[in-house]
C-alpha cells in the first residue's frame, strides 16, 4: 500500500495493489481538506484482528487499506426502553484501524501547516499540548466490513459486520426489566473489559430531551472559522451560561432521558463525552455524525444542507423508537437546527412538547443578521403550533416556564 502526499499536485491518493496493478481507491483536494475539520478520535478497546477478507464481495478489498496487528472500538453512549417487559438496547460503535507509520508522518505534518495557517502565531505551551493531544486522534481510518460480536447479559450477540464507514448499530434484547436505568456491554474480541458500551434505559413514556452541542451548550463559535478552530483543537472546551445549570433543573423536573445530538464527527466522541462530564451535564444518548474517509462522506463536513439531513434523520429516528415521550428539541440558530426540528415537529406533532432555541450574537454580526431573523424562524416552523416555539437569548429563561405541564414561552 502507498500513501502519497504530492505538494505539487495538492493531492493525497491512497493506493492499493490487485494482481500486482496498483489502483487508485481514493482521491480529494488537500486545498479542501485544509478548510475542513475532518476528525478522528482516540480509539478504545484493542482486539486481535478478524482476518476474513476472502469472505468479502470482490468490490470490497479496501478492507485491507490499512492493515494493522490491532483493531479499536469506539463505543457510544446509546439509549433503551422497555416494551412489554423486555429490555431492547440501541448498540452503536465504530471499528477503526491505526493509519501507517507514512500515513501519520503526513498527517502530522499536513495538520502543523493547517495550524500555522489559521493561527498565524506561535502556540502556547497549553494550546501546543491540546492541539498534540487532538491530533493523536486524528490518527486511525475507519475499519470497513469487520465482524463485531458483543457480550452483554452473558450472552454473545451477533452484529454482523461493519459499513463502509467502519459503524455497526443494531437494536438487541437484553432480557427482562429488572428496574435498572443503565446496561453495559463489551466487544466479543477484546482483550479488555475495563471499557464498556453503556446504554440508558428509560420507560417509553414521560419526557425526552434531545439536544445539540456546538453553540446550544458548548460554546464553539461556528460562525466564525478561525475561532472554531481554536475552541476545537486549542482550547479545553467551555459550556455556554447557565447550560449545565439548567439543564440539570431539568433533569430534577422532568426526569427525561438525554439525547445528545451533534453534526460533529463520531470520531470526536471522546472529546464531548469529556466535555459533558467536566461541564456536569446530565448522562445520556450521543448521537454524533458518521463522516468517514472511504466512501466520501467527510466532504459534507461543511455542508449545511447535509448537516441538516443528518440532524433530521437522526432525530426522527429517536422519536420514532421512543414514540410514547413528549420530547424538548433544544438547539441554536447558527446552523440548520430550526430546520431540522421544524421537520420533525411537523412529522410529530403529538411528540414535541417545545423547541427551545437559543439565539446566538456576537460572532458574526453579517451572517446573524440573516440567522436570527424573524422570517428565517417562520419559516423553519411553518405549520407549527406558535405557542410551543421560544426562541431565547438566556438559558435561566426556561426556568421561568411551566415546562411539566406545555408552557413553552411566557
């Protein structure tokens, strides 16, 4: 296998060998990469390998991209619930695979050019430690077409294998309601039981919450590039005022199951699981973006109108599984989350109780004149029920509402 970085040519092709005819799997603009945070994370669980590639259909040898003595599980926090009396578990993760010793001198060096680029400056001793930190998570593709088995219960469970972007999800029956609110599972093949799966188990009745993270309740400055970058890979991250707080009031009032739902990167989960126990949010559901190499997906990192596909899709499919909730849809106004819960309040009606919107200012004055006009918002909402709609400047604002019983607004 080669991995070729071409200054010349600005581009990077990943190359393997067929029958001693080298092909090409994969081509894209380093000029593009630069302008786009494509992410991956610090990757859990080694396991010895599942070394099955005659298995696989014949268009699939990419399998063997990066070939590697170890295999990584990235296992996400997911949800459950209870019907009739059996518990089912949503099971999310990503297998993944460590880039080359080439591949991570490139990408080494790619990302100092894209740090001094944006930064224009020399780092500091602590952004320099961070931003080390981030790019050792950068170093690990996605394993495509790798069988998974998972034990949970003490029994075994066939997930069958890995898509191309290295995900298996699978809905599992894990017995009968004994009255607990969280189940952990592990990886068949792992060496390793100290790291787990955890799941979050709450009745199919009562209240939901699903939130975003970027600019809702982690402060990341969307809106404006170069601070992005920096709250992203410089900075430890920060909660948004009075979000945590808030948040935890609601956990108290409603006694809700959390849904944490982001357009970032699923490789990036160890960053915001970090982030929301050091901010003390509530524990819950992170649904996070699948954006992998092989199959192209990462070039709509920074496509809105995919972002909003995703945030849609995604939260469609929580409120479909936990049908019987009444759901808070909490978001902000500097991408597509009117949008996106818009949609699926119009899909569900009887499902939203409110859509919480906190309006951002301050970062881009230009683009938030747009984003946070009234027309922008009557629109995301048309055909929705005004009164459950509050779009707001200060999170200690919801504590003024009667929540429980539908006031969504003063």
């Amino acid at each position: 296998m080669d991995f070729n970085l071409t200054k010349t040519t600005k581009k990077i092709e990943y190359n393997t060998s067929n029958n001693a005819a080298s092909r090409s799997i994969l081509k894209y603009d380093l000029k593009r990469w630069e302008r786009e945070d494509i992410c991956s994370s610090l990757y859990i669980k080694p396991a010895e390998p599942v070394n099955d590639t005659a298995l696989l259909p014949p268009s699939t040898e990419v399998a063997g991209l990066f070939p590697s003595s170890d295999q990584y599980y990235l296992l996400f926090p997911s949800f459950g619930t209870v019907v009739n009396n059996e518990v089912n578990i949503e099971v999310v993760g990503l297998a993944l695979d460590p880039l080359p010793k080439l591949g991570k001198s490139a990408f080494i060096e790619l990302a100092n050019s894209v740090v001094s680029l944006v930064m224009n400056r020399p780092l500091s001793a602590d952004e320099t430690s961070l931003f080390k930190n981030t790019v050792n998570q950068f170093l690990f593709i996605q394993s495509p077409f790798h069988k998974v088995q998972l034990r949970v219960n003490e029994k075994t469970v066939n997930l069958g294998r890995t898509s191309l972007g290295g995900t298996f999800e699978k809905s599992v029956s894990i017995g009968r309601d004994n009255g607990n609110t969280k189940a952990v599972y592990n990886i068949e093949d792992s060496s390793d039981d100290t790291v787990v799966g955890e799941v979050y188990i709450s009745p199919n009745t009562g209240f939901g919450i699903i939130s975003d993270i970027d600019d809702t309740i982690k402060f990341s400055e969307v809106l404006n590039k170069k601070n992005l970058f920096k709250n992203t890979f410089l900075a430890e991250s920060k909660s948004t005022p009075d979000s945590a707080e808030v948040y935890q009031y609601l956990k108290n009032l409603l006694n809700p199951s959390f849904h944490y739902l982001s357009g970032t990167p699923q490789v990036l989960l160890p960053n915001i699981r970090k982030f929301l126990k050091n901010s003390q949010f509530p524990e819950g559901h992170i649904n996070l973006r699948e954006l992998a190499i092989l199959d192209g997906s990462v070039f709509e990192l920074a496509d809105a109108n995919s972002t909003e596909d995703y945030k849609r899709n995604a939260g469609l499919k929580i409120v479909e599984k936990l049908n019987k909730k009444k759901f808070l849809l909490i978001g902000d106004s500097t991408e597509k989350d009117p949008e996106a819960y818009g949609e699926i309040a119009r899909r569900n009606p009887q499902n939203i109780l409110c859509i919480f919107i906190r309006r951002v200012i301050g970062v881009n004055a230009e683009k938030e004149k747009d984003l946070n006009a009234d027309a922008r918002f009557q629109n995301a909402f048309r055909d929705i029920d005004n009164s459950k709609i509050f779009i707001f400047d200060d999170f200690t604002q919801l504590k003024t509402l009667d929540i429980k019983n539908g006031q969504c607004k003063n």
